[in-house]
C-alpha cells in the first residue's frame, strides 16, 4: 500500500511518540488491550489514506503496526476477529458469487443535461416541497456497493446487479481500507450504500502492471473497479486500491436523522469516508450556476466523476416527493456536457506485444480530445470489440479514461452506411505469419511464435526499459534501426555491438555511439533484480524480480529451481511459478542467457541484492535529514532487505539519527539501541558495495 509521506508530522514527534507513551501506559494492562489501540490507529491510518485527507503516518509506520498486530494475532489466536484490518488482505477464493436480495431495490436516477433540465426538476420538486433545499454531491464513475452491518461488524457487501438480486462480495469488499469492518454502535441491523471506485493513479498503475506482465488491459477506471470487486480470489482484490465513498443509509427512521447532511455526517461519524465535496443550495440558480462551474472542474478530482447528483436534503420530504417506477422523485443526476468527440474507425490493426499477445488497435481519424490530439485507441482484445460492436468505418464516441488513456465509449449505428466491415482476428500472427492461438479461459489471442520478430522487437524494448536494464538512449526507433540492419537480432546482441558498426547507421554521430555503448556496457551491471525482469518472462513483474534475486542470488539458481522451490517464495503462486520453470526450460532461453553470460552481464545478485546486508533489521530514522528526503531512505533500507519502523522498541537493531532528533534518539539510548548518522549509515552501505542512490 502506498502511502504519502508525512515529515513534517513525523519530526514533531507525533503520533508515534504519543503512541510509545499510550503503550507504555498499558504496559501493565492486557495484551488485549494494546491490540485493540493497534487496530483503532489502523483503522484511523486507512480513512485517512482512503479518505484521501493526508495521512497521518508513513508507510513505514503502517507496516510497523501492522506487523506488530499480526505478529500478537499470531501469538494469540484467540484474539482474531473478523474485524481486524489483518483480515483485510484478501485470501478467500470462492467458486462463484452467491446472489444476495436487496433490502430495499438499488434504483437508478433520471439524468439532466443541460440548465433547463434542473429548472425542470425543480418546478417538480416544488409543487408538491415549496421551501425544498437541496445537496449536491460529486456522482462518482465506480459502482454502487451496498454493505450490510449485524450487530456493528460488516456481514455481507453485494454489487446492485440488477438492482433487485446483486452478487455477494463481502470477502472483496473487506479489502477496502475505506470500508470499516466494525461500527461504533451495534444495532441488529444497519444498510449502507455508496460507490467504490479506482483512484485515476491506480488505474494507470494497474494498466502498466498488466501491461508489463502480458496481460490485457482496462478501458477505464469504473471496469478497473467491477473487474476488481469481482474477483473470486480476494487477495487479488486487495491489490487493487480500490476506494468507497458512503452517501446513503437505508432505514434512516430509526437513526432520527432528518436531513440528507445529516446522514452524511451519521456516516462520517460510523467511521465511513463520506466525499467532502457536498455542497447546500435553498435556490435553483446558484444550484445551476455550481453545476456548470463544477463541469470545468470535473478533472482536477483524484477519482473519476461523471456528473453531480442533487438530492433533496429534508428526509420527510424526499419521503413526501417519493419514486417513480424506476427512480426518485427527489434526486437527479446532472451529467457534464460530454468531453466525447465524434470520430471514425477508418482501421483496426493488430499489434504484437513482447508476450506474444495480440492487442486490436483502431486507427482513428485525428481529433482534439481533453487537450490532446487521438489517432490511436487501444481496443483491448476481441470480446471488447464484439461487446461494443465496433466495426472498420464506424463512426464512434472517443472519450479519455482516467484522464490519459483514449477510449471509444460507443458506436454510433445511425451513422452507419452499410459500407463498415466487421473485424476478426487474424488466424496467424500479422508480423511472421505464424498460427494464432486463444488459449482456454484467456480473452487474449497470442502469437505462438517465441522467434516472432514483433515480440523480438518489443522483448528489447522492454529489455533497454527503465525499470530493467535501464540502457539510456536505446529508443524504439533506434533498436528497429538496429534490427533493419541486422546489426542485433535479440537483446543479448547489444553487448557485442561495435563502435565501427554503430557509425553506419543513419543519424548515428561520433558522440551518441560513443554514450550508447557506455550506457550498454553500465548496465551489466544493472543487478540480478533488474535482469531477471529484463527476461520478459510472464506474469514476473518488476517487483517479482527483485524477491527472486533475493531468494536466488543467481540466475544460474534460479533457472534450476523446481515450481515448488519457487512457491516456497511469497508471492509466487502456481501461476508464475510454472510460468518461469516454462521459460527457463527452453532451449531459447539457454542460448540467451549463455549470449549475456559470455558478453560479461552480471548474472549473480550484487552485494546489495544478496539477503543479509540489512535482512531482518528493523531500523527507525528520526530527525530531519539532509543527504536523502525520507521516502529515499526507507526505501534503501526495504531495497536491501531490511525493514524501516516508526518507532524505536526492544526489536529496533539500530537507529539512524538526522539533525534535531527527539524522543526516539532518547529512546534508543534509553535501551541501549546503537545510533548512527546518515553519514556512518552511507559508509555502512557503500562499504558492503551497495549504491546509496
Ligand atoms: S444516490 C436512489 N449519490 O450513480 C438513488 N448515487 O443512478 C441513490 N452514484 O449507480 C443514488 N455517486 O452508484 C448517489 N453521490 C452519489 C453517487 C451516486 C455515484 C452512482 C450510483 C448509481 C448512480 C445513480
């Protein structure tokens, strides 16, 4: 879980400090009692990051007490309860979702467009509530969740569905930080309703994870989520970053609340995370008048919106106007003038991606949309394309998802003209002619050709990236060069490119050969981490090569470990277990990797990779730092296996101490606790031959 970083709160001491006194209070007390302070400053910490305020502690701090909790649940069984945050990292695999009936059916809203719609909707509304007032609230793109509470601990979360039976998904439901797993108060039986979503960054994460990892992805970040909360297995839930804002009790009687901003309080003071974006309007005019003005401001928001809904604020009322057959009378949705452009599919072509996978692209008639000009949308995979019905030649509505990603949102069949062409996927590979394969419960055909040349291009690409081997300079137009003349035929071949040859090349002057081949030769030694993520090898991210470097510490290791060997390890399940048996057991992968070998790559992990330079140490930084910011250090600390904690106990192995240190520095002396300066900490670091950048 990502949190923001919080220095300045830290360096005041707070709330780690008052943490250590309220435990040493309880020192004498019941274990039972520190675990229920430990959940409770959780909880705190996950509305705080779910609620997107600042929150009020850093990672590190989390994850110590988190840690902790664990650690006591472990110890005592019996102290478990459904509703520790410890249960909310998922794990629950279901075979198929139970259907739940709704309390009360989850109805829809009539929409208005434009001011004349509100002016209309007001008349309604006060013909029959003259003095009505009214709440607007931002209309969040997620889905709705409905949540069920027996004696104050969440029972059971459902999607709407078909508004009347929607599918149980209390297990995923939990995973939500947002979603408290307890209430203050235990009646038999209280409903909540509201939208969980995915913030705009998880959505371009997850896309690029997906992505990295061959799989296809998401058009926006309202699937991202329904995809996500329908998931059998839980853990893959809790991944997410899934949020959920709350805006709706069902018996409200019996709560006597009176107002529709009442209820939002009510359900702030539950502990929910109620959207602070509301605001109270008694007249239709200056109602409009934000509507309209909100529309300009509609993207400024971390989540996606896709209207306002305006609701009348006094209960008695709304109960007075009541429903039609299929929505309230004393609700609307305002929908924003669309940011859509019209535009056509004048082609679909297929590209081939490092995997293998075959991604339908649309190539569409230039358009301004949201700031930028579109030529090109992903249209994810086949089902996507039949699902909308997308035809070459169609005339479609392009909109941007999360801000960033063109997406066509729909085709529009009364432009038709009898001319548009259906499309299908192509029965071989459209770059080596070699047969196309849809493998059984996969929306994604692939390429079944490991020596395709697509996937060869696109596995360098990937090899030179960033976040693997890091060769800067090494552009996509610069490796098609390269390829075109057949100066390399995979990535293995950059390490033996010679100056000479390189100067050919169009375009290629004295100087940027001579970088290249510097930055080529600097990433031999990039680290096993990298490499091993550089290997393009399915379902291993980033993040999965760093854990398998450490647990290897070779790639000779690693490419002799058995499936069990490597499901030993956290975080390898079955899937990308067999996935890197599969990829070391070809011949092709052999050769490669004798190619690296010979050319001098470095294929054992580095000093910093190998398990025991900071491994098992728990480490508490304090003070204000000069030569890194905080974030900087922990996550050296975390790359060298060691944990960064928030606050100095029994368990701390050392302490880095910065300019102005407080309590925690009197802390560890107090215990006896070694103390460094960043200065020592750097040499401690560079002396073991780990880079401190
Ligand atoms: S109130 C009786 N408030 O918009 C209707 N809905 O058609 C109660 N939505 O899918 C709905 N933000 O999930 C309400 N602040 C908000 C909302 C909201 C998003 C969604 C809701 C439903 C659709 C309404």
């Amino acid at each position: 879980m990502e949190r923001q970083d919080t220095d300045k709160e830290k360096e005041k001491g707070r709330p780690t400090a008052e943490l250590d006194s309220q435990k040493a209070e309880l020192a004498g007390q019941e274990t039972f009692e520190w675990v229920s302070v430990l959940r409770q400053r959780i909880e705190e910490a996950n509305r705080a990051y779910y609620g997107l305020d600042r929150p009020k502690i850093t990672d590190a701090e989390y994850d110590a007490l988190m840690q902790e909790l664990m650690a006591l649940e472990r110890e005592y069984p019996e102290l478990v309860r459904p509703d520790s945050p410890t249960q909310r990292v998922g794990g629950y695999i279901a075979k198929a979702f139970n259907k739940v009936v709704h309390a009360e059916p989850l109805l829809s809203l009539d929409n208005a467009f434009h001011a004349g719609d509100l002016r209309e909707f007001d008349r309604r509304v006060r013909a029959i509530s003259p003095h009505a007032e009214y709440i607007v609230e931002l209309k969040i793109d997620g889905l709705t969740v409905a949540l069920t509470y027996a004696d104050g601990i969440l029972s059971c979360g459902a999607t709407r569905g078909d508004g009347t039976v929607g599918e149980e998904i209390t297990a995923n439901v939990k995973t939500i930080g947002a979603i408290p797993l307890r209430l203050p108060q235990s009646r038999a039986r209280l409903d909540i309703r509201g939208e969980g979503y995915m913030p705009k960054a998880s959505f371009l994460q997850l896309n690029q994870e997906r992505e990295e990892e061959g799989e296809s992805t998401f058009a926006n970040p309202r699937n991202a989520a329904a995809g996500s909360l329908r998931q059998l297995n839980s853990k893959v839930t809790a991944k997410r970053k899934l949020g959920f804002f709350a805006y709706q009790v069902l018996g409200v009687d019996g709560q006597g609340l009176t107002t529709q901003e009442e209820v939002l309080a009510f359900l702030a003071s539950l502990g929910f995370v109620v959207n602070p974006e509301f605001r109270k309007f008694a007249d239709v005019e200056s109602l409009i008048a934000y509507c309209e003005g909100m529309a300009e401001k509609r993207h400024g928001f971390p989540y996606e919106i896709d209207g306002l809904v305006i609701k009348v604020n006094s209960l008695a009322e709304q109960r007075k106007l009541g429903f039609t057959a299929k929505s309230p009378r004393w609700a609307i949705a305002y929908k924003f003038p669309a940011e859509q452009v019209e535009t056509v599919v004048e082609d679909i072509v297929v590209r081939v991606g490092r995997t293998g996978v075959l991604t339908p692209t649309a190539s569409l008639t230039p358009v301004l949309v949201a700031g930028s000009t579109v030529s090109r949308a992903t249209l994810h995979n086949l089902d996507y394309i039949r699902e909308k019905d997308i035809h070459i030649g169609d005339h479609v509505l392009l909109q941007k998802a999360g801000d960033v990603i063109p997406e066509v949102v729909k085709v529009l069949p009364e432009k038709r003209t009898g001319s548009e062409r259906s499309f299908g996927m192509p029965a071989v590979c459209p770059e080596c002619a070699s047969p196309v394969l849809q493998e059984e419960g996969e929306v994604a055909h692939r390429c079944t050709s490991i020596s395709c040349p697509a996937r060869q291009r696109e596995a360098i690409i990937h090899f030179v990236s960033r976040a693997a081997m890091n060769i800067e300079g090494l552009g996509p137009a610069l490796i098609q060069q390269l390829l075109d003349a057949e100066l390399i035929q995979d990535a293995a071949d950059l390490y033996f490119l010679e100056f000479d040859k390189l100067i050919t090349l169009e375009r290629m002057g004295k100087k940027s050969a001579e970088n290249l081949l510097e930055a080529i030769t600097e990433s031999k030694a990039r680290g096993l981490g990298p490499l091993i993520f550089a290997l393009g090898i399915r379902h291993v991210g980033e993040k999965a090569g760093k854990v398998l470097a450490k647990a290897f510490a070779s790639m000779q290791r690693l490419a002799e470990a058995t499936q069990e060997e490597l499901q030993q390890i956290p975080d390898v399940g079955p899937i990308v277990g067999r996935s890197i048996v599969q990829f070391f057991a070809l011949e092709s992968t052999r050769r490669f990797l004798d190619k690296l070998r010979q050319a001098g790559v470095n294929m054992e992990a580095e000093a910093w990779e190998q398990p025991g330079l900071l491994a098992g140490k728990t480490i508490v930084v304090t003070g204000t730092l000069e030569r890194w910011e905080r974030r900087e250090i922990e996550t050296l600390i975390e790359r060298y296996g060691g944990k960064a904690a928030g606050s100095v106990s029994k368990k701390t192995d050392f302490v880095v101490a910065g300019e102005k240190a407080g309590s925690k520095l009197a802390k560890a002396k107090e215990l006896g606790i070694p103390v460094m300066t960043e200065e020592e900490f750097g040499v401690y670091l560079e002396k073991a031959g780990a880079p401190t950048k």
